[in-house]
C-alpha cells in the first residue's frame, strides 16, 4: 500500500496556473488563476459570447480564441446544463454496501452508462454518511472537453457550474459562518442552484431550470416585444413590472419557501443570512422578490474577495458583473486546493 501511494505521487498533478471556463447559457465567462507565494492569484478575467456545445457533433475548438493572457497549463471547464442531475444523500455508514453502491443506487442511474457520476463525502456520523453526488450525460462532458483537444491548456476537471460556485462560497463568505445556518443561490440564466449549509455542512440542495430567461421570456409574452426591450424595461424601471416579475418567479419562490422552511424545521434553527450570485442578481425587482418570500435581503457577494488581484487583471468595463464569474473562480479554487 505505501508503495501505491508513493508511486501516486509522481503521478498527481501540481496544479498552480489554471484556466476557469465557466459555458454558460447567456456567455462564457473566463479567469486565469496562479497560485503565487502560496496565494490564488488572478492574471486574468474576461467574458466572451456564449458557446455553443454540441453533444451530437464536433465542437469547435476553443483554444484558438484564447487571448495570450489566458494560456494557462490547464483548464478547469464548468456548465450550467439542465440535464444534469443533483443530489444530497444519506445513508447508514456501516453497511455491506460501499459507498459507491449506495451513490449507484440513490441516484437511480441503475445501469445507465451515458452518465459521468462523482461523489464526495459531506459529512459522517454514526447515523449516517452524507454524499453529494452529481451526474453528468457522458456526450456533454466529452463536448466540454473537445472545446480543448490538444495542447495546453490541457482540461483538468468537468464540474456543473452551480457546484463550482459553492467552492468559491466555501473559500469566500462561508469562512465566516462555522457556527450559523445560512443560504445560498447561484441565480443563472438557465439554471438556479439553492443551497443550505447548517455548521459549515451541506444540508440541503436544490436544483431548479429556471433563469433570468424565463423572466424575460414572460415579460416579452405581457408586453409584447422582444427579448432586448424587455432586458431594457426590466433593468430601467420605465414601466411598473413588478406583477409580471412575481408572476415570472412564482413558482420558484413557492418552491425556496418550501425549502427554507425544511431546513429550519430539521436543523431546529433560523437561516441567518442569504448569499446570492450569478447573472441574473443585479435584475431589478430579484432581490425584493427575494425578501418578501425569506425575509431576508440577499447579499450580493464577490467571488474575486477571496483572490490576491494583479493589477489591470480585471478589466474596468466588467465592474460590477464580478458575480457572473463565481463558477469559473470556483473550478479553478478547486484544483489549487489538490
């Protein structure tokens, strides 16, 4: 076994120069990360339109359109699809069946080999073993890959963007809450990830396909134009929208009632505070939404507060979308770490 182990390491990756790419619905969003002196460090950030993955065909390669500032040895690739699937489970620790089998078997893949499944243990007890476990269909992650075939940076690590934002919380705020039950939600385009962390641990997650698209899709059906206007009258406050935005949300909101409400009941404790990032955050009306569903004002935080920032790594003109690039940080924080 020593043996084993010691050849292991020869093998293990020292990562410490690595490109996050986070292929979202609305952009791709980009962050070159070094660990310098021990430090993460950002070099670089930027976001490009977004990319358009192909399960059933050749992807195009993305490593030509890199800029020289983003050629880092490997890249960390994240995406928000929808198909992916999300799951907290728990079972007894000490059982006949490994923890493999248990994650086979509650995720309910049976013998399903289209799918890319990774687990990790979120916390132990002599009750019960609480794994979060992910799925991935195998033609997306091999179109994430193709988007880098050959050369550097070579891919390094596939994550769904929801997950790769918790790493970034993990680093950033979430230092300052060992002790208190607090919330999260990673507000996308697509795709919103809501998660509860109770004494440092994940209690609860919940994934659910729906993004600022849905809200400007209703907005464009109540008023009748198109996506554009409707992305203007949302964020200038010109017209009153505010019924059309709950309507929009309703169901969503029902569903974060639902949760909150679980996880207080559970943990037999208050939920102290509310994190939020992503894109669709900074939409006007989100927030109070937000409030009068919780009773708590979301807090926007910056997942870039956790990095030592080289000067003129950040370009001026993404001031104030630091959010966006949560998922990006967090793949990139994730492989520091190995």
């Amino acid at each position: 076994m020593t043996q084993l182990s010691e050849l292991l390491k020869v093998f293990k990756r020292n990562y410490s120069d690595v490109l996050g790419v986070d292929v979202g619905a609305s952009a791709t969003k980009l962050v070159r990360i070094k660990r310098l002196n021990g430090n993460p460090t950002l070099v670089a950030a930027n976001i490009l339109p977004a990319t358009s993955l192909s399960p059933q065909g050749v992807t195009p390669s993305f490593s030509s359109q890199l800029p020289k500032e983003m050629r880092a040895r490997y890249v960390a690739l994240t995406t928000s699809a929808s198909s992916s699937i999300i799951k907290l489970l728990t079972f007894p620790p000490h059982t006949e069946k490994s923890t493999e089998d248990h994650v086979t078997e509650l995720m309910g893949l049976g013998t399903n080999s289209d799918f890319r499944v990774g687990y990790e243990l979120v916390m132990e007890t002599r009750a019960e073993s609480r794994v979060l476990a992910v799925a991935i269909p195998n033609p997306m992650a091999l179109a994430l890959s193709g988007l880098f075939p050959e050369g550097v940076p070579a891919p390094c690590s596939i994550e769904v963007s929801g997950l790769a934002s918790l790493t970034a919380y993990q680093r950033g705020p979430g230092t300052l809450h060992a002790d208190d039950c607090v919330a999260m939600i990673d507000f996308g385009a697509a795709v919103t990830l809501v998660s509860f962390f109770f004494k440092g641990s994940l209690v609860l997650i919940r994934k659910f396909d729906f993004g600022t698209v849905n809200i400007l899709k209703k907005l464009q059906d109540n008023l009748g134009v198109d996506q554009e206007v409707a992305a203007g009258i949302l964020n200038d406050g010109s017209f009153d929208v505010s019924r059309i935005m709950h309507q929009a949300m309703e169901h969503f909101l029902q569903q974060l009632t639902i949760a909150w409400d679980y996880v207080e009941r559970r943990e037999n404790t208050r939920i102290e505070k509310l994190y939020a990032v992503g894109g669709g955050v900074s939409l006007r009306l989100w927030g109070q939404e937000i409030e009068t569903t919780t009773g708590q004002l979301p807090v926007i935080w910056n997942p870039f507060e956790a990095l030592v920032i080289q000067d003129g790594a950040f370009p001026d003109r993404l001031k104030g979308q630091e959010g966006r690039f949560s998922a990006a940080v967090g793949a990139v924080l994730g492989m520091l770490k190995q």
